[in-house]
C-alpha cells in the first residue's frame, strides 16, 4: 500500500469550496494521505448526479491543491480524475461533510452521495459523509468517523461497484453510540409544496413540508442515527428490480404475439393538415 506521504485523496462536496465542513474533511483527511480539493464555487444542493453539458467548465486554483468549479459534484470529480489528476489518480474520493442528513430515498437528490458515486464510476473507492444539522453538531466529530472508514477503506478496500453513505448524529464523540451498517429508510414528506404569495400578489411555492420516515428493512439508517449511532449504508447505482424483472418476464411472450395498428409514416418536415393529423 503506498504511504501516506505518496497517496492521493480527492475531497468533494455539494455545498460548496467555501463550507465550513469540507475544510474539516480536507483537514481530517490530512492524516491519510495528500488532500486535493476539488468542490464547486457555489451551493450545488440537491442537484443529484446533474452535469453540466451547456456551458464550459472552469477549473479555479484557491490556493495549493484546493480548486473551485463552476459545476456540479459529479463535474469536480470528473475533471479532477479525468484531467487534474489523471497522471496519479486518488486512492479515495470522500464527499462531505454535508451540512444535514442524507438519509433513505432521498440518496437519489443529493449533490453529496453523487459525489461519492462518480468517483465510484471512474473504479475508485468513494464515500460520502453527512453530519446531523443542529446547533450542537460538530464537524470534527463527523471528520473523526470519516477517517476511521476512510482507513478501513484504504485497507481492505470495497465491494465492487459500491460505495459507503455515512451519516453521523448530532453528538458528542463519546456519546455515539456506535457504528452501524444500515440500509436506506424510506422516506416520505407530508405536504411537500408550500404555497405564498409576493408583495405584488404574485404566488409562488416552496418545495418543503414535514418530513417521515418508515425503515424497509431494519436496521435502517433512521433507526441507526435515532439512536445515536454513525449509519453507514452500502450503496450502487443498478436500480433494476431483479424481483420484479423476473416476475415480469412472463409477459414476454403474450405482448410479442400481439398484433400492432398499422400507422402510416410521415416523413420529417411534411406539413399536415390540423383534419389530417386528429383523424
């Protein structure tokens, strides 16, 4: 295994190069191994695995081994391993520390997991690391944790095509609970849009609502962190349902047997008549 001083760690985030848990992480991560930062210049929040394909992309140096991009998670990790670092590729890429949780099917939306999942993509182990939002929460703490999996990672590496999303509760280190590994919760909100109205009687809508959470299977990762303990749930990006795609298979036969309505071609820039095309 190469030595700390030789091997490479990739830092990402989604909200942003200036937050105050990426510098904890890059800062934590230190111990491991050579920290590069690459993050996006402004809050990318629940943008998912979104890259940016209508306009250039920027690489701006903040300062040694630390650059912005005008994109996305998954754009940062994509130039940094495609181009920054291409010569001598990192060994991690950890995504965080995320300001709130990103627990169960919300995964889907977050800037942080996608972090974690396009370094995965490009075949190098990844995770992505959330801290509990409350006034008490501590980046250091989170930062703790982060290093623990982080060297059990460079140790024995990850199951292929996986990676681990971490999240850590609002607590003092010596009152988690522990580590427990989960899978996602779902999870459901209650009057999800919230509609105002501007000063100039204009209506608008927020996105928003009271959050719920049911477990799939225990133990979920809104079990593990109502009890005070690091969730830490394996994820992959094949969302076939193998159950359902067999289940299904025996409705092969009967709809290839069926028997199409013809429909007449119309080849591209003919005009039709407004009679025509409802008949």
């Amino acid at each position: 295994m190469l030595s700390a001083k030789t091997r490479r760690i990739l830092v990402t985030n989604d909200d942003g190069i200036n937050a105050p848990g990426i510098r904890a992480l890059a800062k934590a991560m230190t111990a491991l191994g050579e920290v590069w930062v690459v993050a996006p210049e402004k809050t990318q929040n629940a943008v998912g695995r979104g890259m940016t394909l209508h306009k250039p992309l920027r690489l701006r140096q903040m300062r040694a081994r630390w650059f912005a991009v005008n994109g996305t998670p998954s754009d940062c990790v994509t130039l940094a391993v495609c181009k920054l670092l291409e010569a001598t590729l990192p060994k991690l890429v950890v995504s965080g520390i995320n300001k709130g949780w990103n627990l169960g099917d919300d995964v889907t939306n977050s800037g942080t997991v996608a972090g974690a999942l396009e370094g995965m993509l490009h075949g190098i182990p990844s995770m992505a690391i959330s801290l509990e939002d409350c006034s008490r929460a501590s980046y250091a703490v989170a930062g703790h944790f982060a290093v623990r999996l982080a060297e059990r990672i460079l140790k024995s590496g990850l199951p292929e095509g996986t990676i681990l999303n971490v999240n850590v509760p609002c607590a003092k280190k010596e009152n988690i609970a522990g580590i427990q590994f989960t899978s996602l919760s779902q999870r459901r909100y209650h009057d999800p849009v919230v509609e105002k109205v501007d000063p100039r009687g204009g209506v608008y809508y927020w996105i928003a609502g009271e959050r719920q959470s049911w477990a799939r299977e225990k133990p979920s990762d809104h079990d593990a962190v109502e009890m005070k303990k690091v969730s830490v749930t394996p994820l992959h990006l094949d969302l076939t349902n193998y159950s359902a795609l067999n289940r299904l298979k025996s409705w092969e036969k009967s709809l290839s047997q069926e028997k199409f309505p013809q429909v007449s071609s119309i080849r591209p820039g003919t005009k039709v008549s407004r009679d025509k095309a409802v008949s």
